[in-house]
C-alpha cells in the first residue's frame, strides 16, 4: 500500500515538472535568449527615457483622462517583465499627472518622468484608457486607491514576487474595478498579496484571485480569463479579447479574431 502511494506521488511530482518546464521554463527561457541578443542599452545612464509621443497634448483634449502605460523593464529582467504606471489628467486639465512605484528614493513619484515617456530605452503601451465623464467621476476613486496604498514607504519595494512598480498598479485596479482591466500577463507582480495564502474576489464579482505569497496562483473572469500563475510568470487564456498568454512573451491574438 505504502510502495503504490510513493508510485502514484512520484508519477504526480514528474508531471508537474513536464508541465512547468513545458509551459513555463521553456517559452521563458527563449524570451531570456531573445532578449540577450537584442539591441538595448547597457546601463540606465545610456536609456532614453524622453517621451514617445504616444499620448496626445495634454492641452490639446479639454476632456478628463485616465491611462495604464507600461513598458519592458531593464536588463535581463525586461525579457520577462514590464513596468507599469498611471496617468491622469482632470476636465480642462493642460498637463498630465505620473505615478509610479520604484525601489530606490521615495517609492510613489509623481511626474518624475514624461507621461508617455520610454523606460529603459522600450517604448510603453496603452494597458488601458478612459476619457470623458467616465474619467472625470473616476478620478476621486483613483486618488483614495494611491493614498490608500500599504507599500508606499521607503523600504516596502521588492522586485520579486512583491510588492513592486506592478503590485502598485494593480493595487489601483483592484481598488478601482470600474478601470475593467487586467496588468498584462508580464507585469511580474501584479498578483502579489501580502500573507501566505490570500484569495480576492473583486468587488463587482467578475473575478477571481488566489495566490500562495504571490508565488503560484489561479485567476479567473471576465478581466483575467483564465490563467495559472508560477513565480511571477503567467500562462493562459483571455477570452474577452481572445489570446494565448505565454510566460515571458505575453498575449498572442489568436488568428482569425479580432
């Protein structure tokens, strides 16, 4: 009896591990490999961190606005990773408010970088963007979810699992759930929560989130889709805007839809 349970734990033990190195290891190794032979700067001091140009005017949309940006990170780390941040704006506005969470300094900044501006040299992407009166009756909301966030303090930054630039972010969403999105399967994490073992649902039910210390997770909804997160890395499915999430790589749309 002994033997055949050691037998069935062993054959369980070797799937796992061909579904990790399948599903994870491998697509994240070949995002390393690809990323080391890649045109990128050498240091912080040699990136470009101007603006991309990506956003319009400020002063040239008298309607209130609210963006997610993110871009892939430094280093090696930008073969698995991006970093993301908000931007604001309010009704009549003529200029656009950053935040981000960083590790070194005072973690939450406000404008220390252009709105739309590069990070690490990599050019950012719209995560999402509201306009209009949409925008203007969520701002109060956003500025409670910065205020209110736990690691906002020198020291409470740690690039991996958590709390980082992407836990601060999602931090917003969460708090914000009328923002209807996710971080993108890169943002390395986004799903941490502090304690062992946490299990969210947002507070308009549509989804749901475990995590064991940020480390191995589940989420499901109609903002995540379905997707198995292993150390930061996330596999899986987006069926709102239909895709395959590849660790490493991000979203692939699926062909054929749009």
């Amino acid at each position: 009896m002994l033997f055949s349970h050691i037998v069935r734990a062993m054959r369980f033990i070797r799937y796992f591990l061909i579904f990790v190195i399948v599903v994870f290891a491998l697509p994240a190794g070949a995002s390393l490999l690809h990323w080391q032979f890649s045109e990128r700067p050498l240091s912080w001091r040699q990136a470009d961190w101007g603006s991309s140009g990506l956003l319009p005017s400020a002063s040239d949309d008298e309607n209130a606005a609210i963006y997610i940006l993110a871009a892939r990170t430094g280093g090696l780390k930008g073969a698995l990773a991006v970093h993301s941040w908000l931007v604001v704006k309010a009704a009549e506005g003529t200029r656009y408010d950053r935040y981000d969470k960083v590790g070194w300094g005072q973690p939450v900044r406000r404008n220390s970088y252009p709105a739309d501006g590069r990070w690490y040299s990599n050019d950012p992407f719209v995560v999402t963007a509201i306009h209009g009166e949409a925008a203007t009756r969520l701002l109060p909301e956003i500025d409670a979810a910065i205020s209110s966030y736990p690691f906002r303090n020198s020291g409470d930054y740690r690039i991996w699992p958590g709390p980082n630039s992407n836990s601060f972010i999602a931090h917003i969403l969460d708090e914000v759930p009328e923002l209807q999105t996710a971080l993108p399967p890169t943002a390395v994490g986004r799903d941490f929560r502090p304690g062992i073992i946490a299990f969210d649902m947002a507070s308009d039910h549509r989804d749901i989130h475990i995590t064991l210390g940020g480390l191995i997770g589940f989420a499901a909804g109609a903002r995540y889709g379905l997707e198995i997160q292993f150390l930061g890395l996330v596999a899986g499915f987006d069926f709102a805007r239909p895709a395959i999430k590849v660790p490493g790589w991000g979203r692939f749309a699926l062909p054929g839809v749009g």
